[in-house]
C-alpha cells in the first residue's frame, strides 16, 4: 500500500489528514506544497486537485480530495481501530459536526487566520504582486472577500461576523461535550480529529481565551493534544516564523476580538 499526501504545513486540513495517518500508524510520501509561492496553482497539481486546495491523497494511484472525504476514506481502508462512533445516533452527531466545517467553518477560518497574521506575508511585499497573488484565487467571492481582509486586517466586515461563529461552535462543542466525553459519543471519532486544527489554530493565534469559561472545551482540546498522534502530525511541519507572527499579531488582536463577543 502506498499513500501519497499533497498537503502543507500550516493548512488546518491537511493537519485532519496527518493526525488520522498518525493515529493508525501508517506512513506516507509527502510532497510538501508552499501555497504562498501558488504551488497549489500550478498545472501538474490541478490536474490532481481542479480546486486548487490541499490536502489531496493519492492511495495506490487513486485520487481522493476534499479533507473530510479522505478522512471516511482513510478510516475505512486503513487498519485499526475504528473512528467512526458505534452507534446510529453517533455517527449522525459526526456527521452533523463535520458537515458544518465544509459548510461554513472552514472557510471562516481563513478569515480569521489571514486577517490576524497571513495578511502580513503579502503587506510584506509590494503591494501589486500581493493583489496579483490574491488575484489568482479561483472563487470570486473568495478572492473578493481575501482582498478585503488583506487592506483591512481585523477591521475587515468579514472579521466579526467569523468571530461570532467561532464563539458558536466552541459553544456548542462545550454543550455536547457536557453529555458525552467526545464530541459525537462515548468514543473519539472522525469529529474530534477533524476539529483538533481549527481548535489549534484559534490557540496558535491567541484566542484561546474563547474557551476560558468552557472548560469542557479546554479538556477536550488538552486531551486530543496529549495523543501522540497531535505531535506526530505537527511536529517538523510547522513554520516557526509564521507560527511567531501569529502569535505576536494575536496577541495584538486581542482586546478587538474581546470587544467583538462582548458587542
């Protein structure tokens, strides 16, 4: 069996995808992409992968995209123990909670994480290669939307509104995890990795504090952070500068973020 992983370091889910590898002990190829420099636009990987997105997995010459799509895929293919929750009622839960991230979630992560640091990687450059960048993103909402929070940071319109529905979803999984130890049922699930990076990434920019009076969350996120799988998957991929921006950019955010679930 050989597994391939497009993917890049800081993408939340190309993380899903190597905490799942980690979590059943199997190896694969890398093949690191640096969507900065557009590698994710380039001809030979659209050919993979039309959406110009990571991760994409390629299992034994079969091509597989969209990360919660490779998550099923992988938990049925790879040996081990199950991550998917027993029972009817459970995998309607985890099915509820991963839909939502295709629905909504995933892209408001973007604008949280470009508004807070990535944006500082294009103001960084000139100004007309950092709306070119921009300009090559294939959806035009999106790319629009993008544009926006590049001029505007956190005082972008899209900003509170990503914020707001972050403050939902961690009150949510506080809600659920008050019934059951994880976040479908009794078992960890295909939710809790698919979750694990967009919680982690709230905690990479300074916004842990959105949980402080949750504390079913913080056990949740300081449990899925102790499996060794969590190390495995971030270890070696993480960009330290980057990681050093947000930090110091989040930090800078806080009081507005505070301001925007106090409103």
């Amino acid at each position: 069996m050989t597994i391939e992983l497009h993917h890049a370091g800081m993408s939340v889910c190309s993380e899903k995808v190597r905490i799942l590898l980690a979590e059943r002990g199997q190896d694969f190829v890398g093949h690191m992409l640096d969507l900065r420099a557009g590698d994710q636009q380039k001809p030979e990987y659209l050919k993979l992968n039309p959406n110009a997105v990571v991760p994409t997995l390629v299992h034994d010459g079969t091509v597989v995209i969209e990360s919660n799509i490779i998550l099923e895929y992988l938990a049925e293919v790879l040996p081990g123990p199950s991550l998917v929750t027993s029972s009817p009622l459970g995998r309607t839960r985890m099915r509820l909670w991963t839909k939502q991230l295709d629905e909504t979630i995933h892209q408001l992560t973007s604008v949280i994480s470009f508004g807070i640091g990535f944006r500082y990687q294009l103001l960084a450059k000139p100004r007309e290669e950092a709306l070119a960048v921009l300009g090559k993103i294939p959806d035009p909402f999106r790319r629009e939307r993008q544009i926006d929070i590049y001029e505007n940071g956190v005082a972008s319109s899209h900003f509170a509104p990503a914020i707001r529905r972050f403050d939902k979803m961690l009150a949510d999984m506080e809600r659920d995890l008050g019934r059951e130890r994880w976040l479908a049922g009794p078992e960890y699930s295909l939710a809790d990795i698919a979750y694990t990076p967009y919680v982690n990434r709230l905690d990479q920019l300074q916004l842990a504090h959105m949980w402080d009076k949750r504390p079913k969350v913080a056990q949740w996120f300081d449990t899925v952070r102790a499996r060794p799988s969590f190390a495995k998957a971030y270890d070696g991929f993480m960009a330290k500068p980057v990681l050093d921006v947000m930090r110091e950019k989040g930090e800078a955010a806080k009081a507005q973020v505070r301001d925007i679930l106090a409103a």
